[in-house]
C-alpha cells in the first residue's frame, strides 16, 4: 500500500487556504451574524435569522469547495459558474449518502430507548460521515454523482490505514461543530458575550479544517488520477 503523501498535500492545502482570506473572511463574517443572534428577541427576527443560515449553510460549503478546487485545478472563473457546476450535484451526492445513514438511524431508533436515541443518531451520522471522506471530492473531480460515492468508499476501504490522519481531522471538525450545538447552551443563556466568542471560534477552526481537508482530499484522489477511472 502506498503512501498518499499526506505532509506534502497539507503544506499545499494550508497555503491554499492561507493565500485566499476572502474566503475566510466571508465565513468570518457568517459565523458571527450566527452567534449574535443570542442578542436578539426569541420571537421573529432570530428565528428567521437562524434558518436563513441554515439555508445559506447549504449552499456556501459547496460554492466553497468549489472555489478552493478551481484554485488547485488553476481554472477558477466565477461565484455563479461555480454555484452552476457544483451545487445541484453536491446536493444530489448528500441525499444518495444519507438514505443509508436516515435508514439506519431509524432502525436504531425504533430498537432503543427514547434516552438513548440522541447519541445513536449522532454516532452513526459520525461512522457514514467519515465512511464517505473521499465521496465530495471525488465528485468535484469526476462530476459524477453515483460513480463518485461507489470509488470514493472504495478507495476510503482500500487505504483505511493510511487515511488515518485525515480520519482524525474529519472527526476534530465534526466533535467541534457538535461542541459548539450541544455544549454551550447554558454559557449562551448566561454569558452571551462569552458564548458568541466561543461559538464564533469553534466555527471558525471547524470550517478551516474541512476545507484544508478537502483540499488535502482532492491532492489525494489527482494523484490516482481519478478522471481517467
């Protein structure tokens, strides 16, 4: 089994990252207009903020990918060409993934207690997630939806122990993410200042580790020359 050369790929990747902060003021920009909420009435306006986004939500991370991937392949053309290319397959790619997952979770759910439901849920979402590590970047190369599931777990099943550290920078970003949903209630009704500081951080590191992970993921898959397959 050969070596995918992950040191390499993830000065490449942290360079990319480093070399566009626009990007990442935008998602700056994002995530406080989230926390601050807390600021406002519980009634109307934050929860109209708060599914707005978490629609946006749903569109910025594929436009994103979309982004950093056209920086690595040097062919980056616009927000709207990209939103075009990527966003209806992304989404399309997500719902073929998470039929297993929802299928699962309720299987798990109908056999255990009320009290337990929570944690099954979240730890299966966690064992799909990282089962399909390399599913979205092998769909921004490809650009095939169900092509790009079957050799991204594949290629997950053929090199599980050297994706170990990308493994661990999956799991680091999702433990974040759900830190920051399910741990800081009590700082948000008590320390609102605090929680958004918090909050604001932990959404922030998250956000830079999944995307140096996808670009690291995509350095990975063109060096086995995806396209070709």
């Amino acid at each position: 089994m050969k070596s995918l050369n992950l040191k390499t790929y993830l000065l490449y990747a942290l360079y990319i990252v480093r070399t566009n902060p626009s990007i990442l003021l935008f998602l700056a920009i994002f995530g406080l207009l989230n926390g601050i909420t807390v600021y406002l009435p519980k009634e109307g306006s934050v929860q109209l903020i708060n599914t707005l986004t978490i629609l946006a939500a749903i569109f910025i991370s594929p436009v994103i990918y979309g982004i950093y991937y056209e920086k690595i392949e040097d062919k980056y053309s616009s927000i709207i060409s990209i939103f075009k290319t990527y966003v209806g397959g992304y989404l399309l790619v997500l719902f073929c993934m998470y039929i297993p997952i929802i299928t699962t979770t309720a299987l798990i759910m109908s056999a255990s207690s009320a009290a337990g439901n929570t944690g099954y849920v979240m730890i299966t979402i966690l064992i799909f997630s990282l089962l399909f590590i390399y599913v979205i970047p092998a769909y921004y190369i490809s650009g095939k939806i169900l092509e790009s599931i079957s050799y991204g777990v594949r290629f997950f099943l053929g090199n599980i122990l050297n994706s170990a550290p990308l493994l661990m920078m999956a799991l680091f970003s999702e433990l974040l993410l759900l830190l920051s949903h399910f741990q800081l209630e009590s700082v948000r009704e008590q320390t609102p200042a605090l929680f958004v500081t918090l909050d604001f951080t932990l959404y922030m590191i998250s956000s830079i580790v999944d995307f140096t992970l996808f670009i690291m993921l995509i350095y990975v898959l063109r060096n086995e020359d995806i396209k070709k397959r």
